[in-house]
C-alpha cells in the first residue's frame, strides 16, 4: 500500500470524519447565530468621542494641572499598549500645602479595540522594583449628596525599591478602576468578565483610571487615600463620561 493511499484511508476512517463533521457544524452554527442573533465574537475599534489630552483643564475646577507626563521610552508606550493615555499631575488647593493627598498623579489609559486587559497597577510598579505591601478591594461613592454612585476599585499599597536606601520606609497608594462598555469594575478579572459577555454589540472598549498618591514624601493613610480618590473621581468621571467615553 503506497503512501498516499494509506494517507487516503486514514482519513475515511469514522472519528476523522465525526470530527470534521463536528467542526464544520460549529463554524456554520456560530455563523448562523452571529447573523440571526447578532452576536459579534470578534469586535470592532470604537474610537474615544474626543482625545483624552484634549480634556478641558479648566473644567478639573478647583484641580488644577501643574505637569503633563509623557511615556518617551517606545518599549514602554508598546507594552501600555495604547497611545491614547494622560499622565497628569494634578494639585487639589482645597487641601493644606503639606497634605499628603494634595498632589495625585492622574493616569488614564484607553482602549478602542481591546483584545485583553493590560498591565495592572500590582505588575507594573512591582516590575520597576517596587514592593507591594497591600492589596485591598473598594468602594468609591462618587457624586454629590443625595446623587452617590458606588463604584468597584482597588487600593495598592507599594513601598521603596528592594536595596533603595536612600527612600526606604518611603510608602505610596495607588488605587485604580475600570469603565468596561459603559460599565465600572474594580479589578482586571471583573473587567475581563465584562468583555467577554458583551456579545451583542459589534463595538467593545475599555479604560483604565488610576490615581497615584506618590508626589509628596508623606503617604496618605487608606482611608484618607480613598477620600481624597472619591472627590477626584467626582470630578474627573462626569468629564469622561460625558465628553470622552463612547456612549
């Protein structure tokens, strides 16, 4: 028996054939449901309604913007993997020139066509040798009296470089969320959850918000840290929301 007619055999046999069968019934079903159902399994860029550098400053009020950052480092900016980003610092005149919370680092990063959920807060300050020193969830409540949203976040605590003694004992908060598909989650599983059951819109998306507490020498305890957050976010997400977000 040649080669090729062994070849031909083994491909009529029962479980080759079932299998093939098999597959072929799934790509047609799936095909079916996308166009019958409108499900949408592989989305499409859904562009922010306006840049995230664009933001008005003067509507930050009583923020103000004292430095804008930017990532000049190209292995850096691949691996955030989005160029649609703001790193601002932002100084809050309501709080005592040595508050530990009157300075926060603002870091918001977008995606239009997201295929996973980046770098988190826990690997990227640990990936530049910093120590993680707390992971907690928590609760933003965002708004005015009477009108407070409860929204999911998390609360990182990191500590100097291992062998910095010139910083050591220094400490920082870092707390962050997500707005996934005009919806918040709190930690990058609930964010991942929430892309993937978006299965009847064509269009997918998500941001990242994060507030570093690292500008001053002195760390902001948790709960003044979470304080602070909540009025900056009551501030900042309106803004999003309203003007850069996709509706």
């Amino acid at each position: 028996m040649t080669v090729q007619a062994g070849q031909n055999r083994a491909y009529l046999q029962p479980a080759f054939v079932i299998c093939v069968a098999v597959l072929a019934v799934a790509g047609a079903g799936m095909s079916l449901a996308r166009k019958q159902l409108g499900l949408y399994l592989k989305k499409e860029p859904l562009p922010l309604k306006k840049s995230l550098d664009s933001m008005d400053e003067a509507k930050l009020a009583p923020y103000r913007v004292t430095a804008k950052q930017t990532i000049a480092n190209p292995e850096v900016l691949k691996s955030l993997g989005t160029e649609d980003y703001i790193e601002w610092v932002l100084d809050d005149p309501c709080e005592p020139q040595d508050s530990p919370v009157r300075q926060a680092l603002l870091f918001v990063t977008y995606y239009g066509l997201p295929d996973r959920v980046p770098h988190v807060p826990e690997e990227c300050y640990t990936g530049g040798g910093y120590q993680r020193l707390a992971t907690n969830g928590v609760t933003f409540d965002v708004g005015a009296a009477g009108q407070t949203r409860s929204i999911p976040g998390r609360y990182l605590l990191f500590g100097a470089a291992r062998g910095d003694i010139w910083h050591a004992g220094r400490q920082f908060p870092v707390l962050y969320l997500f707005r996934v598909n005009g919806e918040y989650a709190g930690n990058r599983d609930d964010a991942r959850i929430a892309l993937n059951r978006n299965i009847f819109s064509r269009y997918a998306y998500f941001c990242k918000i994060e507030l570093a507490f690292n500008q001053g020498s002195v760390a902001p305890g948790r709960a003044e840290a979470v304080k602070a957050s909540e009025r900056l976010l009551g501030v900042v997400l309106p803004i999003l929301e309203q003007e850069h977000w996709p509706d």
